[in-house]
C-alpha cells in the first residue's frame, strides 16, 4: 500500500549532481552519465528529428542566403629556409 514513489530521472540526476566528485562510485557515475544521454535535447520524446545531413542549417533560414557558403581550409605551415 504504502510502496515508495518512483523517483524522476530529473529528481534522481540532481541528487546524483549533489555528490561531490570525488565521492561518487562508479555505478553513481555510470547512472549520472545514463541519465545525461537519456535527458538530452535529442533524446526526449517528442523532440524535433535531426535532418539527415546532421548539422546543416534549415532551409530559408540564416545570414547567407542566396550567398555560396565560403570554404574555409587548414593552412599549410610554411616550408623552411
């Protein structure tokens, strides 16, 4: 009857955040790290999809339209004299 109510995985992340590092076992810290991947932006039910490109801008938006996108390079160190 009087069972123990579910803690939330927000709830549950805070108290683990609440440990100080150097106190927290290994299972604490193989929980804290499950709970960040399970409530990050992408994760969460109901959450935008990602266009398959990954991180290409979305169509109509942003400073450059109409306007090639600038290739940007490494620079090759230069050669010794």
């Amino acid at each position: 009857m009087n069972d123990p109510q579910p803690i939330s995985p927000r709830a549950r992340m805070q108290a683990l955040l609440a440990i100080p590092e150097r106190q927290r076992t290994d299972a604490e810290w193989d929980e804290l790290n499950e709970l960040e991947i399970k409530l990050a932006a992408g994760n969460r039910e109901g959450a935008p999809q990602q266009n398959p490109r990954g991180n290409a801008p979305a169509p109509g938006g942003g400073q450059n339209q109409g306007r090639r996108p600038q290739r940007r390079f490494h620079q090759r160190p230069p050669k010794p004299r």
